[in-house]
C-alpha cells in the first residue's frame, strides 16, 4: 500500500495504481479525452495533468500514466492546471469541424462534453481544417478524419486489442490523421466490421452507417409489411438510452415501441438463437458420434466470420454452417411465417435490430443470404434487408416521441417470438457455448442436465476453457467433452494457434468445441451498443441477460414448444435438407487484397 495525500486529502492505495485512479477513489474526476479503460493508457492528450508535488510546485505529470509513489502530494485542480487544461481544449477545438448539430455524436460527444464544461465559447485561434473526405465504402462504419482529435483510442483498440490492424496514424503534426492501413478505402482494408473504433471513438470521427431513413421509409410505404426482430443484448442495453442502469432488461416494452414506430409484426431473435442451437447442436453431435473436422467452431459472430475467412481460411472445415440468429430468423420469415399469415413475401421488409455494426454487412455476405428466395423461387430480396445498431433503434424511438418507459408490456408476436433462457444468454460471451452444452447433453444422453448453469464459461476472462462429461462415448473412447471460449479477436489466435499446431504435430485436438466473439465480452457490449462500455457496464449488462435467463421457465432450447412446431410444420428435422437450404451457409476464402 502507499500513502499520499490528492487535494489535501490523506488515503492509502495500492501501490502500481495511477494518480488517475487514485483519484476516483475520494470521487475526485480528473479530465481525461485520450483515456479509455479497456485500453492501455499513452498519454496523447494532455488533459489530466496534476501538480505531484504539492501546491505551486512547476513538476506536473500526466494522470493517466504517472504511477503513484509513497508521500506523495498530488494537486489535480487549480488555476493555472484548469487554464492549462482549456488551451488544450482549445487547439484541439482550433483543428475540429464546428457543426456539432450535423454530427452523429451531437449531444453523446466527450469532446463537446469537456468544451462545456470549462464555458468553451470563443476560440482564440485560427481554425485550421485539412479539407479530409469522408470515407463511407465499408458496408458498417463511416470514417470521417477531419473530426479525428488524434486521441488514438481507434488504432489502439483495432492493433492492440482486435489484432486487426485495419487502421493506423498518417502524417505528422497539424497534418496528422487516422486512416485505413496503407490509406485504401476502409472497405477494402483488414477491418472486420465489428465497429469497436466506433465504440470507443470519444467524437464523431468513426460511427455506424445511419441505415434508419430506409427503415422509416418502409414503415410509411403502404404497400410494405414491415417485420422486426431484437438481439438478445439489445434488451440489456436499450434503457442506457434513456437513463435507466445498464442491464435493466425490459424487453416488452421494447416490443410495444417497435409497434408504436409502425411494424406490424414483432418477432424476437431469441426464438432463432434457439433454433441456431437446434441446428449447431446437432452438427456438434454428428461431427463427435458419426466422424467428421473436429473442432466444431461457431459460426454466430459475423465480425468474427470475416477475420477467419481472411486470415483462417484453413479452418473452413472446423466452422459451423449454421446461419446467425440474425439470418436464420430473415429466412424464416419469409420462406415460413409470410405464408402462415398470408402476407406476400416479397412485401414483407425485414428489420433487425442488432448490438453489432458487423451485422450490417452479414446481411448481404454472400448468395446464401437469400435462402427465402431461391426457396421459394422468387425474388424476395435479401432475408434480412436492414441491420440497425441499438443506438439507432433509441434515435428512432426518440424522434417518434415515444415516452417508451410509460408503455404498457407487450408481448412478440407467435410464432417466431417465444424463447427459452438459452436464448437470451447468446447475448454474453460463452453463451453460446453454455446453451449449445444444454441442448447437446440432451442429443446425445436423452437426459436433462441436472444444473443447467455452466458457469465454467462465464466471466471475462479472455480465454475460459473446460469439461462437460456426456456420460456416453462421443469420440473415440471418451465421453468428455473439451470447448474454449474466446472473447476479444486479441485472444482468439492464441486458441486458434493451439488447434493449428496441434494438427501440425499430428496429436488430438486440445478441443472439440470452440466459442469465438470479436467484442470483449460479447454481444453484450457490442459496436452498436450504446456508448460507455467499461468493464463494470459488461458486467451489469451480463448480470441482466443471466437474469432473463434465470426467469425463463424454460431454459434448453429443445424445450421451446415453437422450435418443435416449425420443425414438425415446415422444417422437418435438424440439419435436414429444408434446414440446410434456408439455414445453413458456406464459406471462402477472401481474395488476397482484403487480407
């Protein structure tokens, strides 16, 4: 432990901490606009400046990185550190466009935050723009450099923590800018889509393409019939938006809002998070009974598909063929429920509402993402034809003047809405992976498991790995059951390079289930969720999706009486021949430029 004193104040901290968050602990907020949590703290910026030692002493550091030491006498706030503090706020703001009423991050900027709080109202230097255009070729994420503050929470997060190194720093100085690797256009770079430069961008430099004007347009079109479905995170997320605590989950008022926007039917992709499992489930058991490429490694992270088929492509044959919740649910509504209801499919405009900037381009990633229409030999066009991101769901409700908190519950719409609690847990990293082992366990044994709660796979560790004991011979002689869990591309090579050498060596795979999500800590704090993921939010918001779980009274998606009903009316049977045509997919390797 060390002793100091912050203002005057006498604490004891464990030695190793920073001035900054040494601070937090006697509610004492240094500013900060280049500091992140998840990220490792460099300083850029310049704001958290503080006096060490003592009042009127010239020797200042940086908060963010300055360690504290025994005895020391920290000063965080006095005239001459706030007139410090503002100049820099003031050169950042001589640099930086003015139409904050233009801007997507208008109102949830850090930026402009920071400028009202010191009464930023003049600039008493030359504004200098660099006339940078934006860049919108990436199907997911705008790039707008001339709002780049050069704070470098972006390139941090996609090299240091995605390990996807589609952006980096060009230029020097007043010049200085972000931009894709090697300056292509963002669509043709490594970039992944999964929009965690977005989440972390503090202004309007990186965000999520606006695809809500086509939304509302197909709402107010007549002759549309316009089909919703929700993630399972967006129900743990949404209410940040309207300043409830993360992880409050009130999904029926969801629904009701949805409703009030004007679509006319409600489904929920926790229904087709339990018929991914169906079909992963049973894919996982034919592969471990009946022979086939071993791992089996899912397939329901679109930004996760990306990065394997660019820098993975040999592991093509480990990948689950089973579709995302999200497009397993477009084929459905098309191929299966517009005909239940009597609805022409190629009226019905389907609308997902997704935590994830990635699923924007899933919708249209290759052929098989019109199942519905080669199915039913018309043209229906894409089975999914809008992905939006929480956040522009919450503008969409806030433009309609819906008070969504004073709503009434309602429920989803049947029969594509009812879901199981291993529905919602995809939402959270390992969900996957402890919903796929409920359902398994029951394939194979025709048991029950006795505690349906794997907790072995919960948390945020980046690597969580574990045993599940089948009870009967699954692979060779065996009956256990090895899977790994990663979250956070940074984490995934390390288990992907395990199986590769493994291969190489010729010896038994170290798994035979494998769970990967791009974001750090899953779909829960997705590029699309609302902005302010920490550590501390992903727990809440878990904490939330374990909740809905826990209240489910049915918890195995094998239970849902309405998985049963579309297999007995229109499917047939898990990984059959309908199942395949409408949901399942393939996988290529991507040409070398996108590499």
């Amino acid at each position: 432990m060390v002793n100091l004193k912050i203002n005057g104040i006498a604490l004891q901290v464990d030695d190793g901490i920073t001035i900054l968050d040494a601070a937090k602990k006697i509610n004492v907020k240094i500013p900060t606009l280049c500091y992140n949590p998840d990220l490792p703290p460099w300083a850029s910026c310049g704001l958290c400046i503080v006096r060490t030692a003592g009042p009127g002493s010239p020797r200042m550091a940086r908060a963010c990185t300055t360690q504290v030491a025994e005895n020391m006498d920290i000063i965080t706030h006095d005239p001459e550190l706030i007139a410090t503090r503002r100049t820099v706020l003031e050169l950042i703001l001589s640099n930086h466009p003015s139409d904050c009423l233009q801007c997507p991050r208008n109102g949830n900027c850090e930026l402009q935050t920071l400028a009202a709080d010191f009464g930023i109202r003049d600039i008493p230097y030359r504004k200098v723009l660099n006339g940078l255009p934006i860049d919108d070729s990436n199907p997911a994420i705008v790039l707008n450099p001339e709002k780049c503050i050069r704070c470098g929470r972006c390139v941090k997060v996609c090299q240091e923590v995605q390990n996807v190194w589609a952006l980096e720093f060009l230029g020097r100085g007043i010049k200085g800018r972000i931009a894709s690797a090697a300056d292509t256009p963002l669509g043709e770079s490594p970039c992944i889509k999964c929009g965690q430069c977005a989440a972390h961008c503090p202004v309007g430099a990186i965000y999520e393409r606006d695809d809500t004007p086509k939304v509302w347009a197909a709402l107010q079109n007549p002759e549309t019939h316009g089909v919703v479905q929700i993630a399972p995170a967006v129900r743990v997320a949404l209410a940040e938006e309207f300043g409830l605590p993360a992880g409050t989950v009130f999904t029926r008022k969801i629904y009701a809002a949805l409703r009030r926007l004007g679509f006319k039917t409600v489904f929920d992709t926790n229904f087709s998070a339990d018929l991914t499992i169906m079909e992963e489930g049973t894919e996982l058991v034919k592969r471990l009974t009946g022979g086939g490429d071993i791992p089996l490694i899912t397939s329901c992270c679109p930004a996760w598909v990306d990065y394997m088929e660019k820098y993975y492509s040999d592991m093509i044959p480990n990948f689950s063929t089973a579709k995302s919740p999200q497009q397993m649910m477009g084929a459905m509504i098309k191929a299966y429920w517009a005909a239940k209801a009597g609805v022409d499919p190629a009226k019905v405009y389907s609308v997902s509402v997704m935590p994830c900037t990635a699923k924007k381009w899933e919708t249209r990633r290759n052929g098989d993402m019109k199942s519905a229409g080669a199915y039913l030999g018309a043209d229906t066009g894409y089975d999914v034809d809008i992905a939006i991101t929480t956040r522009e769901l919450a503008r969409m409700i806030k433009q309609a003047g819906i008070e969504i908190l004073k709503l009434d519950d309602e429920e989803a719409d049947n029969p594509l809405g009812p879901y199981t609690g291993a529905g919602t847990i995809f939402g959270v990293t390992g969900g996957v992976m402890e919903a796929a082992v409920r359902s398994a366990y029951y394939l194979v044994t025709k048991k029950e498991l006795a505690d349906v709660n794997f907790t072995p796979v919960r948390g945020l560790e980046g690597v969580k790995e574990a045993e599940v004991d089948f009870q009967v011979p699954v692979i060779g002689s065996g009956t256990k059951i090895r899977i790994a869990v990663a979250h956070q591309m940074g984490n995934i090579a390390a288990v992907l390079d395990k199986i590769r050498s493994a291969r190489e060596a010729g010896q038994e795979t170290p798994y035979h289930f494998v769970e990967v999500m791009a974001c750090r800590g899953g779909c829960v704090s997705g590029g699309g969720q609302p902005y302010g993921g920490t550590d501390e939010v992903r727990k809440q918001r878990s904490r939330g999706i374990y909740e809905d779980d826990q209240r489910s009274s049915l918890r195995c998606s094998h239970q849902n009486p309405f998985i049963k009903q579309v297999y007995d009316e229109f499917l047939g049977e898990p990984n059959g021949h309908k199942a395949h045509e409408l949901l399942h997919t393939r996988y290529e390797e991507l040409p070398l430029y996108l590499k």
